[in-house]
C-alpha cells in the first residue's frame, strides 16, 4: 500500500508480499491468475512475463539480439522483473524486508543509478522501465523520510507491502 492510501481489509487492489517472497508465488495466490513457466495469465490471457536475476537477459533481451555488453558495463541483477507486453512496460522489482540496521539502508540510494543503467539497456528495444521498491514497516521510520523522498525525486517508486495493480497497468480481479 502507498504510504496514505487507503484501501478494505477484503479489497483486493495489488500484488501483496507478505513477506520477502518472488512475485510468482505472490501471483500464485491472486484469484483468475495462473503461471506456466515465466508466462502469468490473467482469466486465459496472457498479460506479462517474470524474470529473475539473470533470466533477464537469457530470456528477455538476448532473444530480441541485445547484448548488454555493448550498451552497459555490468549485469545487473534484479529480484524480479515483470514484462507487460502489452504496455511495453518492464518493472524492476527490488523487495527489501529488513529488520536490522544493515547495508540495506544505503541500496535504497542506488535506485538513480540502477533505474538509469536499465532505461539505458531496455531502449533500444522501445521498452519503458520503472525501478520499484516493496519495503517493509521497517522503512516507515522517520530515519528513512530522506531516503524515501530521494527515491522519489530520481523517479524511481516505493510501496509497503503491496504493488497495485493500477501501478502495473495489470487487470485487477473481480
């Protein structure tokens, strides 16, 4: 959920993470969603792709004739991504769940760099990329409001525990 939004206890209105999970089993779970392979329908119709990690590239940009190589310096390696084909949209999905002070705190400001670095990588193929944070409460501290509104200001997005699906442009179930 967005920091101020709102929304019933029963309202179904994004992707809920419960915990640090992927989003294929976080897609699981949603009613009239199904997955085979990297593939996630919606009531029989096919509405995006997952990728992990290096599935990204394996499965993603080398099929379409990109070689990172030659358009970045480094791989970078996401948590998720999910492909909505039909929007041409590709969302970097990064969930950090902390519950201790760590090295987590100074990842969240690398979203610029990263974000840019996938915009960068992703053009070529007139796909749009948007680089995402799921945060747990841990990050509602007041230590963190520089950090969240840094995020912000670079263009990258955060969530609580939830992506909506208006957020991902995918169809909410009934």
């Amino acid at each position: 959920m967005i920091r101020g939004g709102a929304g019933g206890a029963r309202t179904l209105t994004g992707l809920k993470f419960e915990s640090r999970v992927d989003l294929k089993e976080v897609i699981k779970k949603i009613p009239g969603y199904t997955i085979k392979g990297s593939e996630v329908f919606f009531l029989g119709s096919k509405v995006a792709e997952l990728y992990k990690k290096h599935a990204l590239y394996k499965n993603l940009l080398e099929p379409r004739g990109v070689e990172y190589r030659t358009i970045i310096s480094k791989k970078l390696l996401p948590d998720d991504a999910i492909y909505i084909s039909n929007g041409k949209e590709l969302f970097i999905v990064e969930i950090k769940f902390q519950a201790v002070s760590g090295s987590v705190d100074e990842k969240l400001q690398t979203c610029d760099f990263k974000n840019k670095q996938y915009k960068k990588l992703f053009d070529p193929l007139g796909i749009s990329v948007k680089y995402v944070y799921v945060l747990n409460k841990w990050f509602e501290k007041p230590e963190y409001k520089d950090v969240l509104e840094y995020v912000k200001s670079v263009g990258c997005y955060y969530f609580f525990y939830t992506i909506p699906f208006d957020f991902l442009g995918l169809p909410k179930p009934a």
